[in-house]
C-alpha cells in the first residue's frame, strides 16, 4: 500500500503550521484507508502501514478527526468503513457532523464550520 499520499500531505500540514502561530486547518475528503475507527472522536490503533501513516499524519499535526459515523457501506459484504474523514486544528469551530446519501455507496458528510469571514 502507498503511504506516500499520506507523507506528502502531513509534510505540507507541517509547513502550514511553521509558517503560523495557529493556523486553522480543515481538511476533508475520501481518505480510502480502511479499518479507521473513529466512533469515539479518536483514530483507533493503527492495524497497518495507510493507517499508521494516517495516525501519524493527524498526531504530529495535532488534528481531530470529526466524522464519528461510518461513511460508506459495501452492499453486498454489508462491511461498513469510515473512508470520508473531516480533519481541523480547532475541533471547536465544527459541530453537528452528520450525513445523507450520497453516490457510489459513500455518504455526504455535512457540517456546520464556526466561523467569521474578514476582509483582507
């Protein structure tokens, strides 16, 4: 399996964070590394190297993991995985996660972002 995905993102995500004091950073999308458990608000132990790499990713960089649900599920196994994952620095600042049916087997993830736009 290819970590390097995974090794490139967290090494963009560092730089983020050294080139800030607090940088708000969300980050969203299908990740595909099975086997994350995230019922609790935290990542479970990582069962192999996509899913150590994404532990790292979200330790070193000090993210929270949102998305407490399962996201897709394979109709014909029944097996449901949590592959759509919802990343912040600030866990604060996103409330009410929820989903709706979406295509090819995945759900739409819907959250609601606390936050105030500025002018530059």
């Amino acid at each position: 399996m290819k970590t390097e995905p995974l090794l490139d993102l967290g090494s963009n995500i560092s730089k983020i964070n050294a080139s800030s004091r607090s940088p708000l950073i969300i980050l969203g999308g299908d990740f595909n590394v099975p086997g994350v458990d995230c019922s609790d608000g935290t990542q479970s132990e990582p069962k192999g190297v996509l899913q150590e790499a994404l532990a790292n990713l979200t330790v070193e960089n000090h993210l929270s993991q949102k998305v407490t649900f399962p996201t897709r599920r394979d109709e014909t196994s029944g097996t449901e995985n949590t592959f759509d994952l919802l990343f912040t620095s600030h866990p604060d600042l996103i409330s009410e996660v929820s989903s709706c049916a979406g295509m090819s087997g995945h759900y739409i993830i819907q959250a609601k972002l606390h936050t105030k736009l500025c002018r530059l």
